[in-house]
C-alpha cells in the first residue's frame, strides 16, 4: 500500500487498485447525508431502510446528471483543452470518463432527485415528503464532498492576502481563495437550519416546505460564491451556475410564499363572522 497526494494504491506493482481521496470524500459525504436523512425518517415513523435503498438510486442517477451537466455546460479550463460539448457528443468514451472533466454540482442533485423520484414511485411513497426527509441530509454531503475539491485543487476563488489564502501546486507564490472551504461551512449551516425549522415550526410547515427552504438557501449560497469563484462554467455567455441558481431562488421562493399566503386566506375567511 502506497499512498501519494490524490489516492491511495493498494495491491502489487502492475495490479494496483488506485482509490482516489476525492471519490472517497463523496462515498463519506453521501453515506453521512444518508444516515442524516435515516434518522429523520425513523423520526417521522418511516423504516429508515428505505433510505439506504434510495441512495443507490440517487447516486447512481445523480453521477449521470452530474456528468452530463459538465457535458453540457464544461469550464473555460477545459474548454481551452479542447474538452467542449461538441467533443464530449463525438466522443462518447471520452464523456463517459469523469477523469477527463469531472462531474458538476447542479446535475448531481439534480440526477439524485430523479433518481429518489422514481424510487418513491416503484415504492409507492409520497415523493414531496421524501424530499423534506432528505432536504438537510443533501447539504451535510455537500458540505463534506466539497473537501474533495481541495484535495484535487479545484474550485478555489481568486487571489487573495487574507491569513486563510490557500496555496495551489500550479501557481507557487500566489494564495487564493478557499471557495471550498465557504461552501463547505455555508451547507453545514444550511443543514441546521433546515433542521432548526422543522422543529421549531413543524406546526407551520406544509409538506415539501423544507424542500423549498433549501431550493432557496444553497443557491443562494452558490450564487454569492460564483462572484469569487475561478473558472466557472458558461451556457450563452452566462454563468451557467449562478444563472440557474438565480432562477432557483425566485421559483422556490415565490413558491414557498405564495402557498403559505393561500393559506392565511383561507383561515382568514373561515374566522371571519357571516
């Protein structure tokens, strides 16, 4: 066994079984949320079980979302490499190798809930309640799996002099940004927030509020972080990420407000005298 700064090589020269750092911080991260989301269904009187079933399902759709929204929308680092779209289309070995690219965030979740979505319905489960099961679990792997970015320098921000500034292989002298490290603390708190409110208001809630409530607060996160992230990912010009995060903020947000305003309406109507 051999260990170098990306993984770790196991078995005898030429047979080598090499674990990269990053994919086993995603496993962490994944199996952390999913026992996160385990004990918050045991809490609401669900098997917990059905957890670890679904994560196989959401993982596995989630890795194929995540790469093709790295397919569809790569950065301008690897763009310049010659990784585009049109590359990816035409060469499909190439595509489906996330050593050559790697996988984007935004697909990942997204793939892990079509992934969740098809499992609720071969099981015959609210789907909306399964996504406020899961709403802090989704956080708490993000923030852990954000830790294999730094391991792969990547997805640092820009230059900076503060005492925290990181340093990368690739441009010795120059310190930046640990854009990792914000998200990471952003989605831990994220996590207990979405927490704190489905306790402290559980008499309030709806079913898939707490869903909606992180649909606001990580693209909230992910839009104020693409202002210092390097290389972000473009889509007609515009930042792929940010503009799709923006778009979050305002549907779930106008969704979560508008249901609840329902809501009130309607008490306000059966209180009021004949």
């Amino acid at each position: 066994m051999t260990f170098d700064q990306f993984g770790i090589h196991l078995g005898p020269a030429g047979f080598q079984l090499y674990l990269r750092y990053y994919g086993l911080i995603l496993i962490t991260g994944a199996f952390l949320g999913g026992y996160l989301a385990s004990l918050e269904a045991r809490r609401r009187g669900h098997n917990p079980d059905l957890v670890w079933d679904a994560l196989i399902w959401a993982l596995v759709a989630g890795i194929v979302g995540a790469r093709l929204w790295h397919i569809f929308t790569p950065p301008p680092s690897m763009v310049e490499q010659g990784f585009t779209t049109q590359y990816y289309l035409t060469h499909l070995l190439d595509a489906i190798d996330v050593r050559k690219g790697g996988l984007g965030l935004a697909g990942a979740v997204g793939g892990g809930l079509l992934g969740m979505y098809l499992y609720t319905r071969y099981r015959r489960l609210n789907f909306v309640e399964w996504t406020d099961i899961v709403a802090p679990a989704i956080p708490l792997g993000q923030a852990v799996g954000r830790w294999g970015n730094f391991v792969n320098q990547e997805l640092y921000g820009g230059p900076t002099n503060l005492p925290w500034g990181i340093s990368i292989d690739a441009t010795p002298g120059v310190r930046y940004h640990p854009a990792f490290l914000y998200e990471s603390i952003g989605n831990l708190l994220i996590c207990l927030a979405i927490l704190y409110i489905g306790r402290r208001y559980a008499e309030r809630l709806k079913t898939g509020d707490l869903f909606l409530v992180y649909l606001i607060l990580y693209p909230a996160l992910r839009f104020l972080m693409e202002f210092i992230r390097l290389d972000s990912s473009q889509f007609f010009g515009l930042n792929a990420n940010q503009s799709l995060m923006a778009v979050l903020v305002v549907v779930a947000g106008f969704v979560l407000v508008s249901r609840h305003r329902r809501v009130r309406r309607h008490q306000m109507k059966a209180q009021s005298p004949e």
